[in-house]
C-alpha cells in the first residue's frame, strides 16, 4: 500500500445511499467530510481491515461506520454500507 498523489475513485452502492439520504443534515455532512478525504487520501483516516473479509472499515466518530473495499490498482473505493456502529458488521 503505497501513497499516491491520484485521487481515487469513491462509489456509493445503492444501499449506503439510501442510508445516508435519511440522516440529519449534520451528520449528512460529516460522512460526506469522510467520504472526500477517502477520496483524496484514505491512508490518513483511521481504516481498520475486517476479520475474514476483503473490506475495511472507516470511523465516522462515535456513532457511524463505513464499510468499504478498497482496489489500489484501480483506485476505486466501494463504498458497500453506511450504518451505526452497532449494525454495520450485521450481514457482511
């Protein structure tokens, strides 16, 4: 996992942006602040990979969790969910 100056590629599923459509406002606006430094450089968040699995996850403080696969060749980052911290690892 190298560092590049590319920016990568963030794609929701369909899924995270149902969720994400029905969040207040403010917390609208601190996932989407996670979203662009994913965007721009994902190795200064605080990514953790998931037991067992290809995904990793991402902090939105105390309360949210992104569950994401990463593809350093092509630079994409999937976003799979968006939920709170107690149901994001349900059904993986």
């Amino acid at each position: 996992m190298k560092r590049s100056k590319e920016s990568f590629k963030v794609r929701l599923s369909p899924k995270a942006k149902k969720f994400l459509d029905k969040l207040p406002k403010n917390d609208i606006e601190r996932i989407l602040s996670v979203l662009r430094t994913l965007r721009e450089n994902p190795l200064s968040l605080d990514i953790k990979k998931l037991e067992g699995t290809e995904f990793h996850r991402v902090r939105v403080g105390r309360l949210y969790r992104i569950v994401i696969f990463i593809d350093w060749d092509s630079k994409i980052i999937a976003v799979l969910k968006i939920d709170k911290r107690e149901k994001v690892y349900d059904r993986l």
